[in-house]
C-alpha cells in the first residue's frame, strides 16, 4: 500500500496536535490502524510507515515511519521519525 501524502502531513500533524500524552485508543482514532505493533518488556512500540522505496525485487530498498513509543498503560511517552537506508 502506498501512502502518498502521510510525509507531507508531518508538519500540520505536530504542529497542531498534542501528541504526547495520547493514549493508543486516541492515537489510533487520529491516525488510523497502525502498520506495526510491538510490545516489549513494558514499552509499546506502534509504527505508522510514511514512504517506502522498493528496488528492482519485492523487497523495500529504503522507508521513513513515524515510530510511537507507549509506556504500560498504553500511553504516549514519545515519537520520533525513523529512516532505514
């Protein structure tokens, strides 16, 4: 899937939401499902993916997400945009 406009959103998304504090129910009514979930040892990991590049196979040579952590009662500590080469 292909999320053409999600990068360009960053700026209005910070700017205008308070997004530390969020719980994941409020978060996930603000952005949607999440493409990623991962819970480890008392911190929740929830990632939005923004762009994804693919070469000449199937799997993605490069991607940008917007990575929220949560602490255990599900609530947002912190966020941070993650790039892999």
């Amino acid at each position: 899937m292909v999320y053409v406009n999600r990068s360009s959103l960053l700026p209005d998304l910070f700017q205008h939401h308070q997004l530390i504090g969020l719980s994941s129910t409020q978060l996930e009514a603000l952005l949607g499902e999440p493409q990623g979930k991962e819970i480890t040892s008392g911190e929740i990991h929830i990632t939005y993916l923004l762009e994804e590049e693919y070469g000449s196979n199937i799997d993605p040579i490069a991607s940008k997400s917007l990575l929220f952590q949560l602490d255990q009662d599900s609530v947002v500590t912190r966020y941070d945009i993650v790039e892999y080469p």
